[in-house]
C-alpha cells in the first residue's frame, strides 16, 4: 500500500515531488542543527591579524604558483598595484587570475597604511553552496569550500549570492569557462593537514592556522591580553553564519573595506521564507484549484443533471 | 498583406482548397496559399522587414561572435555584475510578461468564462513563446550552454532556487506546447491529438498554475540570495516572491492587451470577426483581472515597506526611483484601468497596458541591474550585449508574427477537426 502510493505520488509530479524533497531536505537540515548548520566541529580555519601584515604580497606569488595560476601583469614585488583602481574606484579584487590580493588603506590617525589580505572566506554554510542548482560546490569537513568545475554550468548564481564578492569567472575562456575562487589549497594541502601556501609563505606570521574554534579562543585572548590593540570584534565569527577565515584589525573593520551589514544570519536564512512556501503550494494548489473549477462551472453542471431528476 | 487582401486574396483556414475537394499541400499552408512568388513580394513590401534585416545584418554576426570569442568579448565580463541584459531583460522581463498563458488557462478553461475564449490561444501563445526565448536569452548568457540539462540529469542540486527555476519552467515549456496543439492540430487535419489533450485540459491548467506560482515567485527569490546587493526597496527576504509573482499577473495580462492590440493594428488581416468583434469587450475584462492584481501589488508592495521599516529610504535618491516606479507603473495603470473600465474605453485600457508593460520592464531591471550593487558602483552593460539582446528579441518577434500568421491564433479554423 505504501510503495503504490508513494509510486503513484512519485508519477503524478516529478518535477513537484523533487521540488517537495528539496524544501522538505531544507528543513530537515535546519530543524538538525535549530535552524542553524554552525559549520564542522572541526573545520580548520585561519585568523588573520591585520595589524602585522606589511603589504609584501608574497602570499599573492605563493597563491599564483600553488594553484598555477597565469603570470601576473605586474610582478608580484611591484607595490604600485596598490594605487591602482578598478571601476567605481573601488581596490583590486579576487579575479580570474588571481584567487587572493592584498589592498592598502590609508587610514586617518594611523601611523602607517593598514594591507588587507582578501580571498575566499570559506563561510560555514557557504551562500554560492545552497544557491548552486548543479551542487558544484561542496563544504568539507576540513572546511575548505572547494568547487567542481565539470558540473557548472555557469549560470554565475553563485556570484549574485556570494556576500563578499569573491568567486571570480573565467569570461575569456569560450569553451570551457569555469568558476575561478580560492579552495584553501584543498587539493593539495589542506586536505593533508597542511596548511594554504599563503600563509606558509607568509615572512610576518600574519596567519595563524588552526582548528577554527582553537582560533576563536586565541583571538579573543589576543584582543583582551592587548587592551586597546585590537577594536572588539574578530570579522568572521558569526558574519554570515561564521567564516573560516577571521580578522583580528586594530582599526574599525569598515574604514578598510569590511562590510558591517551583513549579518549574523547565513544567506540561506533569507530564502527560506520562499522555501517553506514551495511544498504548500505544490499539495494545496491542485484540491483548492479543482475546487475552484467545480464551483464555478456548478450552475452549468447543475443543469446538465436537473432533467435525470 | 493588405494590398493583397484588397485584391480579393483570403488567407488559408480551412484544410480543403475552396471549391475544390483537394486539401491545401504543407507548402500551400507555409505561404498562407499564397505563391513562394507571392509571398516574396509581400515580405520586400513590409516595411519592418527592412527594419528586421538591418538588426540582423549588424546582430548575427556579433551574436556569433559571442559564441566564438566567448562571454568576455560580448560583455563587460563583470564579476560584479554577473548578470547582465541576457538576463535581466531575457529571463526577468520576459517571463512575467509572459503570464498570459496561465492566466488566460485558467480563466477559460478552471473558471469556465468562455466568453474570454476568442483570447485564450493568443495568451497561451504569448506565453510559450515567451518562455521559450527566456531559454534562448538563457542560452546566450550561460557560461556552458551544452550543459542546459546537468541540473536535471547529471548533477542535482535541489534545495537550489534556481533548480526550482530550472525544472519549472522546463516542465511548464511542455505543458504549454501541449495546450496549443489543439490549434496545432487544426492546421495539420490532426484529430486523436486535440481529442487527447481536450480529455487532461483541466490538468494541464491547474499544473500550469503551479508551476507558474512557483516559477514567477522564485525568480524573485533568487534575489534573496542577495540580501546586501539589491537596494532595500526593492528586496524583501518575506515578500520578494510574491511581488514577483503579483506583479506577473498584471504584467502578463498586460502583454497580453499590448499584443493584441499589436494584432488588431498590424495583423488585421488575419483576425476573423469572432477576434476582432469581441476584442474590445476581452480588452476590459482582462483589464478588471489587471487592476485586481495592480491593487494587490500595490498594497503588498507597502506592506513590505512597512515589514522592514524602510520609509527611510523614500527621502534618498534611490527612493525617488522606487516612488517614480510605483506612482507611474502601478498607480497610473491602475486608475487609467480602473478609468476605462468605468467609462468602457477599451483604448484607455490598452494604454494603460503598456504603461504596465514598461513597470514591470522597469521593476525587473531594477531590481537586477540598476539597483543591483547599489553600495559599489553603476555599470552600463556592454553595447554588445544591447545588440545580442535586441538581436535575440527580433528573433522573438520574427517567430510569433509567423506563427499568428499560420495557426488559427486569432481566427476561428473553418474546419471539421474537432
């Protein structure tokens, strides 16, 4: 009885059965976690401390050969990069040929140029994972958000989704253009317990790599050993649901390009509301509707029945 | 075509030749039984046809080009903005105004007002080609094209909204290609097909309306995504779906109005008296179905202001916009509806249809591209991208002016396939 039914539910709409299995996974998910995934237990991470990173851009070079990636326009010990400006005049940002870049800001009442290190986040519920309609991405247990560029099929959803602005596209590429974004050196290093080779390579220490919730304790450790150091807030530890990669910065975080709007809530939260209604028009849509057929053509029926009477 | 009809030419709608017992030939219903000779001779006397072969001329090359030198050389290549004209006007304009095929299934078909029934296979019309090009605009933006099918066979990933999207409007592309072969059927002597469909029609509404809520309400959703990039008034995480969805009512039936007034100036030779008598009587009850939905959208439209406290944001100049949009494409095609409606002017009705046409144009890329990034920066797209969009949307134009031409959209079938 239960196999025919569910056959019988399974034939009458494929499209609205997979569509119901998707929001009814949806909710399992967050109900598990009390609406709330929260990321691994032991997800690695990595803390940055802004406060020591002297724009060298070795991390830059370390990044370009690890993932072999394409030279540079400008050599990697060329500072001059940090004047340049991409449209809006905005600082450079993750591209096609470049999975992390280092920014400078000249902050007012500080004593030097603060450098900031950009690149993929690794958000515990990623925003270009759940937006992604082929599962091209994946959250590892490691923590790393690596993406498989066989399935995409480039539909740059997961662009619109991503909050910090990081997946970059390969547009030049007409046959095979592919998502291009930092995996932590999933493949070859994180994956062994390694750390990414930015922050091997890195002369100052600026990265700490780590379990992520070791880092969170360390972080805060360092901002309340250092009273007056650090401004009270390590960016990554709830933003966005938490990110792997946090910020320890001893200037505010949105005089050097951090946005403070983004929330505590990971973006999924925000389409749920759409998701819970998908399952409830699919199974209350068809009785309401036929119902709405049967009164309205019920004058007509009435007659067709009234002469058997 | 008029100068011919002068001449005493009638089109084909029958499958008999008149006064004859031979049926018309496949090549006899391609040129409307006219001579290739004929036909020619029409087509160079069209004057849109010299404005078509321009576009064409200027936009096949580059729209190849597109495919050949990839995205990069065709667009701005914006990671930023990775969604440009191919989507914000081809998939995010184009579906909702191509509601009517919905709208007019149920209206006809579940509520049983036959009288709206000269219309229908003209809405059902204007949405499966609507659908239709959304896929080919799709096709032009999508990085891998030939992966079209990866979400609904080889990789799936469903708790997507774009997936919902995907198999959606898959699924409602079929369902919609099924509810015009009756007309299909009508111009090749079919009978088992029409019977077939006629006997599961209420099905193919009722799905047709499922899959429409959810396909229409999760375009909007797909911005949820996003909840930083598009400006507050035009987001709302609660509502996004169902102003998506409210608004592609009126936007459906809207284009509907604006086509058929197309029709009725342009393609007056092909409307029988059945179309064109009942037009104006058609024209104002589509019109009560739009200041309905206009009034709804309206008010959710408010209330989602209110939801999310974002009066604020009226004194900016983006909230300039936001009141020019809603006072010019809801509140004026709602009194100018509501207007003719009262006074029974079918031609202020069609006005107000394509004042409602261009709001949901407006709204669609405003909320995708004009106020999309609204903290970074404003990007123009490229002007590729203006020729591959109008390109496509001539071809668009080109294929529904053929098909009213030949299947009996806006005339009866003086058949006897039944």
């Amino acid at each position: 009885m239960k196999k025919m039914n569910r056959r019988n539910f399974i034939k009458g709409s494929l499209a609205g059965g997979i569509a119901t299995a998707a929001a009814a996974g949806k909710a399992k998910k967050a109900s598990a976690a009390g609406g709330d995934f929260g990321g691994y237990p032991d997800s690695m991470g990595v803390l940055v401390d802004l406060t020591k990173c002297v724009g060298c851009r070795t991390c830059e070079a370390a990044c370009n050969k690890e993932q072999g990636l394409p030279e540079p326009d400008k050599p990697f010990d060329d500072l001059s990069v940090f004047d340049e400006h991409r449209h809006g005049g905005l600082p450079r940002r993750t591209t096609e040929k470049a999975y992390t870049v280092v920014n400078r800001y000249n902050v007012e009442g500080r004593e030097h140029p603060l450098f900031r290190k950009f690149q993929c986040n690794h958000c515990n519920e990623p925003a270009c994972l759940t937006s992604c309609f082929v599962n091209a991405y994946t959250k590892t247990p490691e923590g790393a958000v690596i993406y498989n560029p066989k399935v995409c099929v480039g539909c740059r959803t997961c662009m619109i989704a991503c909050p910090f602005y990081v997946p970059a596209y390969s547009y030049s590429s007409a046959i095979n253009p592919v998502v291009k974004k930092c995996i932590m050196c999933y493949d070859t290093r994180l994956k062994f317990g390694r750390p990414p080779a930015c922050v091997e390579s890195c002369p100052q220490g600026v990265m700490t790599f780590g379990k992520r919730k070791d880092l969170i304790a360390l972080a805060h450790e360092k901002i309340g050993g250092n009273p007056g150091k650090y401004v009270e807030h390590l960016y990554g530890e709830r933003e966005v649901g938490g990110t792997s990669w946090m910020y320890l910065s001893d200037v505010p975080f949105d005089k050097i390009g951090f946005d403070m709007h983004l929330g505590k809530e990971p973006i999924i939260s925000y389409v749920k509301d759409f998701l819970a209604i998908v399952p409830m028009v699919l199974c209350i849509w068809p009785a309401l509707f036929t119902g709405f057929h049967l009164l309205s053509t019920r004058k007509q029926a009435n007659k067709e029945e009234s002469p058997k009477a | 075509m008029k100068k011919l009809i002068a001449e005493g030419f009638q089109p084909i709608d029958t499958l008999i030749k008149p006064n004859t017992n031979n049926p018309w030939s496949w090549k006899d219903k391609l040129f409307l039984g006219l001579t290739p000779q004929e036909y020619m001779k029409q087509l160079f006397r069209n004057p849109f046809n010299w404005i078509l072969a321009i576009i064409y001329a200027v936009g096949i090359p580059i729209l190849v080009g597109r495919f050949i030198f990839g995205l990069g050389w065709a667009t701005h290549s914006s990671y930023d903005y990775p969604w440009g004209l191919f989507l914000g006007w081809g998939l995010f304009v184009m579906v909702p105004l191509s509601a009517s095929g919905f709208m007019m299934g149920t209206t006809v078909e579940l509520f049983g007002r036959k009288d709206f029934k000269p219309i229908e296979r003209l809405g059902l019309l204007n949405g499966l080609l609507g659908y239709f090009f959304a896929v080919v605009f799709l096709e032009v933006d999508l990085g891998q094209p030939w992966r079209l099918v990866y979400p609904m066979f080889v990789s799936l990933g469903p708790a997507a909204v774009l997936f919902l999207v995907a198999w959606h409007v898959a699924t409602y592309l079929s369902v919609q290609i099924a509810e015009l072969v009756p007309a299909t059927s009508e111009l090749m002597g079919w009978v088992k097909p029409k019977k077939f469909i006629k006997s599961i029609v209420l099905g193919l509404t009722i799905a047709g309306i499922i899959l429409s809520t959810l396909h229409q309400g999760a375009l909007g959703a797909l911005f949820t995504y996003a909840p930083g990039k598009v400006h507050p008034l035009w987001f709302s995480a609660a509502f996004q779906w169902f102003h998506f969805f409210c608004s592609s009512i009126f936007g459906g039936l809207s284009m509907l109005i604006v086509v058929s007034t197309l029709s009725k100036w342009f393609l007056q030779w092909r409307c029988d008296a059945n179309f064109s008598k009942n037009l104006d009587r058609i024209t104002l009850g589509i019109a009560k179905g739009c200041s309905m939905a206009l009034i709804t959208y309206l008010v959710i439209k408010l209330v989602a202001l209110a939801h999310d406290n974002e009066w604020g944001y009226l004194l900016t100049g983006w909230g300039q916009l936001y009141i020019f949009e809603m006072t010019a494409c809801v509140i004026l095609p709602l009194v100018l509806f509501t207007m003719a409606i009262r006074t029974n002017r079918a031609g202020l009705a069609r006005f107000a249809a394509f004042i409602a046409v261009f709001g949901i144009a407006l709204n669609r890329l405003n909320t995708v591209l004009i106020t999309f990034n609204w903290q970074l920066y404003q990007e123009i797209p490229h002007w590729r991208e203006f020729v591959i969009a109008i390109t496509v949307y001539a071809t668009y134009i080109v294929v529904y002016r053929a098909v009213l031409y030949r299947l009996p959209i806006l005339y009866t079938w003086q058949g006897d396939s039944k």
